[in-house]
C-alpha cells in the first residue's frame, strides 16, 4: 500500500536544511515488503540507543524461540544524542526503520509523525501498560503513537559504601550534611559529588527536579509551557541554589566540562576518585552482583550503593519520573511485517521482554504488574538500593522531562543556561534568555 509522504518535521528541518529534506520525498518508504523472504519469514529492522548489546541478547534470543519466522535487524547507537541524528538521517532517506525507540520530550510528536497509532496493532493488550504512561506517548493531536516500555526518574546519586565507610563519613541526608561531606572527601583527596554537567540533558534533569522543591513545586512547567517568565522568584531562587551547589564544593571543579558518560562515571567513580556521581535511576543497576560496569575498575571490589540525592531546596525533594523509553512502529508497516512487529511490540511492553529488560534494572517497568525480580544472593546494599529507588519513584509528584510545543531545543538551552550559572553567570539574567 503506497503512502503519501508526510511533512518533514521541525527539527529535521533544523538540522539539515530544507534542500535536505527533498531527499525524504524523492527516497523509497521504509516498512513496506521489503524483509519477508519467499518461505515466509519475516526480517524487522530495530533502531535505538538502548538495550545495551549485552542487555539485548537474553531478550532477542527470548523472543525468536518463541517466534522462530522472526528475525530482528537490531542496530543500537553508543548513546541517544548519537542515535537522533541517524534517525534523523534515516528519516530524511526514506527509511524509517520497522521499530524504534523514542522518548517523550518536546521533540515526541516529532518521530511519532512516522509512527502507527497504537490503535492500530495493541488495541487487544495496551490495558497492560499503565494507563498514566500513555498520556506521555499521546502526540498534541490526542493519538497514542508509541508503547511506553520503561520508566525512570531524578535525581539519585550512585555512591561508594566503601570509600564512605573508609572516610568514617555518613550519607548526606539534607544540604549542610550535603556541604559537610564534600569538604571531607576534598581534605582527604577525592573529588565528592561529580557531576557531568556538561551533558545538557543532565544539568536539565538536576535542574527540574531542584525547581520543585521551591514554591509550589510547578513553577518550571508553566516556564516551559510560556506561562509563566523565566526568571520568576521561584526559579531564580532554584537557580541561585544550583549555583552554590558548585560554589560550595559539592560538585567538582570542571564539572561544566565533565560529561556524565564516560567521564563522571569512568574517570571519577569507577577510577575510586570520587564519593558518588548523580545520576538517574537506571543507573542502580550498577549496585548488582554481574553487573557490566565495575569489574576491572578500580571499584570492583568496593560495595556501591544508591540513594535519593538529599533535599536542596525549601521543600522536601520527590524524584521526578516518567517514561524513559518508548517503542514506535513505522506507519509503513503491513501485512506480515506488521503482523512480526506487533509480536515483537507486545512482548516487549507487556510480556517476557519486559521482565527480562527490567531485570537488569536499566528502567523500571511501564507495565502492569511487573516488577524486578532480583538474586537472593545480591548484598543487602544492592537490595536496600533498589528498593529505595523503587519507593521514590512510585511517590513521584512531577515529570522528569519538560514539554514545550514548538521549541524542541528547550532541554538543551536550559542545560546551556544552566552551564553559565554554574560558572558565575547571574541566574535571573541567564533565566531570561529562554523567554526568547
């Protein structure tokens, strides 16, 4: 079935120019027949920045024992920066992939413009999914576009028991214990909190979850929605504490050219130069026994933990959450290709795959009754961790990630805004820029 080619979107406009995107109208859809062979089987191409390869394995192998005449095309990206401009590109050529990841930022209705309704193929088992979730997969003209797979929220830091224990140090639990215990690593040697302020995205999600504990606690989504300035009292008050944040020691020299991967983790935590990096809640994973990250480090035989970052503000700190990951179907696909993707989708979002992606704690379950299941070997740290961040998580009062139709860059202005206030810049000033 031919399909009219649909509008190239905003921000691929942006990256490439218009003349660009004539390659979309001249370029061959993707999705179509291409992919089933003559005896049958069915060959789908898979675009996305996550699972990990090693994550991916146990759930394809999964997958194609049950469904043998499947075979899935799996490409992951080193990162999801990485990932959006080859889909962007893939995009521009005509050839969306069959499935894709996506998240839902204000760049959502973006990628979902190519994508199937999920009244098309999981009309049958979506009451499965947590029906709060979908409303973050619902594009602004009311049609659910993708399958929210997994969850995740702000902000938690990972740290080293055993380097605290060695310190004779105890978890911060609000901000001049926060103060307290980055002035003691910095006298015996260690850098304390690092942070990789230098991903955009990461200043941002600190940053959102900050802002909500001052004045009511929304303040930050009226400013995105153009509600509200910029530079109001709550948010210069949020971003003057952002600021002594830095000032006071607790995020490292640099921390503006740090990025979170690889180098806050790598060259700070791992390489046992650090207390604890910030990060977000897939990032408990590393606590676990087999886990890929620790061994050969430095750390490898040091017990990490993790914990919901202590309370900066006015208010007492909730994470933020909301749908981390969410799978797209191309809207070219038919017949038996949609018929191979709609498998694949519902045992992703609902069935084995969901469980056995959410065992390895890169997300947290956006399905129905579904939860990690963990080795009763794993040390107690690891098990109080990811209870802990289960518990924040489920107490959630507002959303990770800002929508602001029509300026899909704003997560990355903010996180430039952030940068300069972090080194000096005057945080009411800074705010203001983003009211352009």
């Amino acid at each position: 079935m031919f399909r009219s080619p649909r509008a190239v979107p905003r921000r691929l406009l942006a990256a490439t120019g218009a003349a660009s995107a004539l390659v979309l109208l001249a370029g061959c859809a993707g999705g179509g027949d291409d992919g089933v062979a003559e005896d049958g089987t069915v060959t789908l191409t898979y675009r996305t920045w996550i699972p990990s390869l090693e994550q991916w394995q146990p759930i394809v192998d999964a997958f194609e024992a049950e469904n043998p005449d499947i075979t899935i095309d799996f490409q992951g990206a080193d990162g999801a920066s990485d990932y959006l401009s080859e889909l962007d590109n893939l995009i521009l050529a005509g050839e969306v992939p069959d499935m894709y990841g996506i998240q839902t930022t204000s760049s959502f209705d973006d990628y979902a413009e190519y994508a199937l309704g999920t009244d098309e193929f999981a009309a049958d088992w979506i009451d499965g999914v947590k029906p709060e979730l979908l409303e973050e997969t619902t594009t602004s003209d009311g049609e659910v576009k993708a399958l929210p797979i997994l969850t995740a929220g702000s902000e938690f830091y990972l740290y080293n028991e055993t380097l605290f224990e060695e310190l004779g140090l105890e978890l911060p639990t609000d901000y001049a214990s926060l103060v307290e215990v980055s002035k003691a690593a910095q006298d015996a040697g260690y850098s304390s909190f690092a942070m990789g302020a230098a991903d955009t995205w990461h200043a941002a999600d600190f940053f959102v979850w900050l802002s909500t504990q001052y004045g009511d606690g929304g303040e930050i989504y009226d400013a995105a929605a153009g509600d509200i300035p910029w530079e109001s009292d709550t948010l210069v008050e949020a971003a003057t504490a952002w600021q002594k944040l830095f000032d006071d020691g607790v995020f490292q020299q640099a921390a503006t050219s740090t990025t979170t991967y690889p180098s806050a983790r790598d060259d700070y935590l791992l390489a046992r130069k650090s207390l604890a990096m910030p990060t977000g809640s897939w990032h408990v994973s590393a606590t676990l026994a087999g886990n890929a990250e620790t061994p050969g480090s430095a750390v490898e035989d040091d017990v990490l933990g993790m914990a919901p970052f202590p309370t900066v503000g006015d208010n007492p700190a909730t994470s933020t959450s909301g749908v981390d990951y969410a799978l797209a179907l191309s809207a070219d696909l038919e017949g038996a290709k949609l018929d191979a993707a709609t498998k694949f989708a519902e045992f992703l979002a609902v069935g084995e795959g969901q469980q056995i992606w959410v065992d390895t704690l890169q997300g947290f379950p956006a399905a129905n009754d579904v939860s990690a299941e963990l080795s009763e070997d794993e040390s107690e740290t690891a098990l109080e961790s990811v209870q802990s961040v289960t518990d924040a998580l489920a107490a959630a009062e507002h959303p990770r990630k800002l929508v602001s139709p029509g300026n899909d860059g704003l997560e990355n202005d903010l996180g430039v805004v952030l940068q300069n206030i972090a080194n000096g810049a005057d945080p009411a000033e800074e705010l203001a820029t983003l009211n352009n």
